[in-house]
C-alpha cells in the first residue's frame, strides 16, 4: 500500500513527516512516497529541503492513498494554480483507494473541484478563508479530520498525524493503530470528532491581551458565567467584546463560552468519576439536556458516547 505525500515549495515539513511516520513505523506494507510536480529537492517551511520524486513518474493503483500536505500561504496560492499538480490530482483521484489533504493542503485539493459536495477540515485560522475560496465545500469548523469517503482531509499540522492512525486502524484494527501510537510516544489517540480548538491554546494568545487574560479567568468561572459577565472581565462592552472576539476567535462570545464549557466537560467525562450531571452543573450547563445539545453542536458525539469511548468502564453517566 503506497502513501504518495505531495508536496511544493513552502509546503509544512510537519505535514510531511509526522504522518509518514505513522505509516513507516506501522511498517504492514506500507511504502512512504514524497513527490512534487518536478522532483529533486522542495524547500519547506522550515528551511530545509525534504527530497521528491517526481509526480508524473508514479502510475496511481487501486492501493494508493494520496495526501497534499499544507504550508504556508504563498505556497498555498502558488500549487492551487499549478495546472500540473492539479491535473495529476484529478487523473488519479479517479484510481486510488484514499486521496485528500493535510492543513491547508486542503485548498489545493479544493483547487481541483473535487472535494465539491464533500465535508472537509483544514487549519482553525483557514476555515473562513478556505469557505470563501470554494463554497461547493462544506468545511467542518471543528473537526481534527473527517473522512467523507474515500476523501479523508485533516485541520492543522499535527492532526495529520491522527488521521494517518485512522487510516491505519482502518487497514489494520485499532490493536495495531494503537501500538503505533504507542512507539511514536503520543499522549492520545484523537478521534476526528474531537475539537481542534482548545481553550488553553486559545487562552495563550497575544499574552496579556485582554481577550486571553479574560479566557483565562472564564475557565474557572463557567458555573455563572455569562457574556455581560465575561466582557465586563475583558473590560470591552458587550458590543466590542463581540467584535473582538469574531475577528480574533472566529466564533461569537455565546459560542465561546458554550466550547469553553465543552472542553472541560470534555476533561471530567474522559476522568470518568463523576456523574453526568454533575458535571453539566459544574461546567455551567444547567442540566444534561443542554450539556448533550452542545456536545452535538461541537463534537456530534452525546457526552454518554463520549465517555464510552475515552473512559470505558471508569464510572457512570446516567
């Protein structure tokens, strides 16, 4: 089974390395490729070059899997116009068993009209962007990757690497998946429905903006918080608090405070002690009943599920 990486000047050495040692660790027949349109030597972002096969020189099988990685924004532009690269794409998108992308690889794949019609994740900061480009897309704002098919597409840069442990749970059973992750040191295994949002990312930006230092204080104050509460705390009236909060955030300070409550909610189920609705009281929810709704808005999963999933065993959720 063939991974064909492709990549282009400026492209994420990340996106690059990180999923294919997933596949070379995983071993199981697995043969990495990294091609470009021309071969030889492509300079990555991280100023070093990664060396390429050329693209045209690969004959696509039924067993390929093709991923177009992401990098930085010039890169980005420069590929979605490359006819070369694009026109590959479309001729062995019609033969290989997975193709899609990595970050923001997933304008290029955009680029082609392929992934029209189909749900796609890239990068957090790219989401509106990557919208605006192509609106036959339909861009999954939350996701860490989705898999819609044979079309499997990941957020930014590291969630390469958990949808390559998908793809190899999907070839070879979670056991083996699992392993992989184990040698490559990995604290978790994500799931593609998890957020890639996080509140204590989120919380760091720009330190001491006003907006992060106020995010900070939130997380220990979801029980009453509300969004007068919360832009008072940020020292902004509620209409500027809005503002910022879309142009810095992407999201609205209602949506903000509901993932917030969400991420820790997240945390006290994957703990597994403590009752359901405990939790929605603590994390400010109320009652489970708001706790599931928002846990389907952000995740698409019910909290019970997700408890199931990362906490088999470890205590009640009823």
């Amino acid at each position: 089974m063939r991974i064909v990486f492709v990549a282009y000047p400026g492209c994420n050495a990340l996106d690059v390395s990180g999923p294919a040692e997933v596949f070379a660790t995983a071993a199981r027949g697995y043969e990495v490729v990294i091609a470009s349109v021309h071969g030889g030597p492509v300079e990555t972002t991280a100023r070093y070059a990664i060396i390429t096969q050329p693209l045209f020189k690969l004959r696509p099988t039924a067993n390929d899997t093709v991923l177009v990685v992401g990098g930085d924004r010039a890169g980005v532009e420069r590929a979605c116009v490359d006819r070369d690269l694009l026109h590959w794409l479309a001729r062995v998108a019609k033969t290989v068993k997975r193709i899609g992308s990595i970050c923001t690889g997933a304008f290029v794949m955009s680029a082609t009209g392929l992934l029209d019609g189909k749900r796609v994740a890239t990068h957090w900061s790219a989401v509106s962007r990557l919208a605006s480009y192509r609106r036959a897309v339909h861009v999954d704002c939350d996701a860490i990757f989705v898999e819609d098919g044979r079309w499997w597409t990941s957020a930014g840069v590291t969630t390469g690497i958990d949808m390559a442990l998908a793809m190899v749970e999907a070839d070879h059973g979670r056991n083996v998946a699992d392993a992989v992750a184990a040698e490559l040191v990995l604290y978790t295994r994500r799931q593609g429905f998890q957020s890639q949002w996080s509140d204590a990312l989120v919380a760091q930006i720009e330190e001491p903006d006003a907006l992060a230092s106020s995010i900070a204080w939130a997380r220990g104050h979801l029980g009453e918080l509300d969004v007068p509460r919360f832009a008072r705390r940020a020292g902004m009236s509620v209409r500027s608090f809005h503002r910022r909060c879309v142009d810095q955030l992407h999201v609205t300070p209602a949506k903000l405070i509901e993932r917030l409550r969400v991420e820790h909610a997240r945390t006290l189920l994957a703990a597994g002690k403590r009752q359901a609705k405990s939790v929605a009281r603590s994390c400010g929810f109320g009652n489970t009943a708001r706790m599931a709704a928002a846990f389907q808005r952000s995740l698409g999963v019910l909290p019970t599920d997700y408890r199931r999933m990362f906490a088999a065993g470890q205590g009640q959720s009823k």
